[in-house]
C-alpha cells in the first residue's frame, strides 16, 4: 500500500462528521515474566475531531505515553499484547501489513518524542534525515527533498536554518534538536499529530517557545493533535480537551475549562489542587496526593486511586463508583487563570 493510496483511504474515511481518531476499549498488556502481566492501559476510549487537540494528562505511569505509542503500533509486539479497536484517518491501525504500516506513519499519523535522540540518528546531517524521509513517503527529487527541508526549518523558526540542515544532531541545542524533530514530523503532511510530553526536558523560556510554534502550526495546518503531559499549565496553553488518566484508564474528560472548573473525579482534584497557582499567591502550602502510584501487576479491587483518595468510602473499595456519583458536594473552586 502507497503512500497515496493511504491518503486516499484517509480522505474517504473521515467525513466532517466523523472522528479523525476513533479509539474503542483499547488495552495494552506488558508480559514481564512467565506468569507476571502489565496492564498499562485498560479501556480506553478517544474520540477526536479533525483539527481538535486532546491533552492526556496524569501522573508518570498513568499509561500516557503507552497509549500514544499504540495509535501507530510502537509498543514492542515481542512483549505486548494490544486489544481492542484503533481507527486514525479512517485506517484500521492494527490491521496494516509491515509496509503499508511504514507509509501510515510519517503519511496519516506522526510522532514527537520527548527525547529527540530517539528521532534523530546521531551519525547523519539533521537535513538529511529529513530529507530521507521526504524522498521515501513523497518521492521527487533530492533537491526538491532538500528545499521541503530547509522550508520547514524556517517554519519551526531554526536560527541560521541552511546552516544547521548540514549540522549533525550534538551541534544543536537542546531546544534546536526538538524544533529539528517537529520538522522531521511535519515532513510528510500528517493529518495526525502525536506528542509525548516533547517540552518536559527544556527550560521554561525554550519550552514556551516550542508550545507557540506548536500551537500555530497546529492551526496553520489544521492538524489533530495528542498531546501527552503531566503539566496542567502546558495543557491550557495548548489543548481544546483533556482526559485525565490513572492507573491506565481515563478517569475524566471534557473540555479544558469544563474539566478545571467542575472536576468531578477527586484524582482530576488532587492533580488540580497540586499545580494551582492559587495557593502560591495566596502564601499556602500546595496540596500534594499522598501515597503513590498503584502497581498495574496486581491492580486492587474497586477503584484504583481509593487507596490515596481522602474522600473514599468503603464501596470505592469493593467498586468503581460511576463518576456522577463521586462528587455531590464540591468544596474546591479553580479558574483557567490559576494555571495560566
């Protein structure tokens, strides 16, 4: 299956009213041992509109980033086991053969990884491995490749941008290796937009400059966007909606200043309560949640996050109470303002 051919599936499938990426009941399991299993991710549901941006947010080990990475089947096939329905462009992801998997990623759906290392072979030139990529998905010749280089290097805003395509990945700063890694991911006109937390390991000034780029790319070019954080400031600036996810299930979701300003789920509260501003101009100490993490292996009955929920009852630990039911009374208030 071409590129192309693709494209064109991806076109068909997506009418105005129809989800971009349609995701039902997916569960990842991690084999560990003989007889040890890691459900990282279990249940999950997505539903996002063409050009809408979801931030999935939650704790280190919420299952985030697993989630992400089975939207285009990089999890490790060898050790895991993925269930359930993944549709991204109208394609059914897990039934793409090896090749056409390889013209899906870059063609309908990309990725921004964390750590450009991950992206970016250290023993070629940066240009060329954008230019690589272009060749392989559109074809062309090498100077066109290498003029759809050097314009994407202008439009993530790389100082000096004809210099550094012939720069190899350690001669680029911190924050020019991540900018060179969202051109690499824009390479080939993705319709999806994939971003595992690719702000955490800047600075704050680097980090906000990369969240404008990415925020006007996205709607330059009209793009559907995940975007993985644990920072609910990054996911203001950045996301139409946010679904909050623990123990590898999404706990709530919602618009972003619906989910801020009526938190139901008292995870979605904890996690609110602990990155206010609020309290910091107000001279209080910050809430923190208490414990840590369950262990996936051996998930306790009922809900998970019962164990560090000061609001729990004795049924949170029989059953996982609907999220109606969770919180009658509301005793917290928060503001978009307060995470700006």
């Amino acid at each position: 299956m071409t590129t192309s051919t693709i494209t064109a599936k991806s076109m068909a499938g997506t009418a105005a009213n129809t989800p971009i990426v349609d995701v039902n009941d997916l569960t990842v399991a991690f084999r560990t041992g003989k007889s040890s299993t890691v459900r990282a991710v279990n249940g999950v549901d997505l539903q996002l509109g063409r050009g809408e941006v979801l931030a999935l947010l939650g704790e280190s080990g919420s299952g985030k980033s697993v989630t992400l990475r089975a939207l285009i089947r990089l999890n490790p096939a060898h050790i895991s086991t993925v269930t359930g329905r993944i549709v991204v462009g109208g394609i059914d992801v897990n039934t793409l053969a090896p090749q056409a998997l390889q013209d899906f990623r870059g063609g309908v759906a990309s990725m921004i990884f964390q750590d450009p290392g991950l992206a970016l072979d250290p023993v070629y030139r940066v240009g060329d491995q954008i230019t690589e990529t272009v060749l392989r998905h559109k074809g062309g010749t090498r100077a066109d490749a290498r003029k759809r280089a050097l314009e994407l290097f202008e439009r993530v805003r790389i100082p000096s941008p004809e210099r550094r395509l012939d720069a190899y990945p350690h001669e680029l700063s911190g924050g020019m290796r991540q900018r060179a890694m969202i051109a690499l991911a824009l390479s080939c006109d993705p319709e999806v937009l994939l971003a595992d937390e690719p702000t955490t390991a800047l600075d704050a000034t680097v980090q906000i400059q990369i969240l404008l780029i990415l925020r006007e790319l996205q709607r330059d070019l009209g793009l559907t966007v995940i975007f993985v954080t644990h920072d609910i400031g990054v996911a203001v600036q950045v996301a139409d909606r946010i679904a909050v996810m623990y123990a590898g299930r999404i706990v709530e979701t919602g618009p972003v200043e619906e989910v801020i300003a009526r938190a139901r789920h008292p995870y979605t509260l904890g996690l609110l309560s602990t990155r206010s501003h609020g309290g910091r101009l107000e001279g209080k100490r910050l809430a923190t949640i208490p414990g840590n993490p369950p262990d996936l292996s051996s998930l306790p009955p009922g809900c998970p996050f019962a164990p560090r929920c000061g609001y729990a009852e004795p049924r949170c630990r029989e059953t996982d109470p609907p999220i109606a039911a969770r919180w009658p009374e509301r005793t917290y208030q928060f503001t978009l303002r307060q995470y700006c």
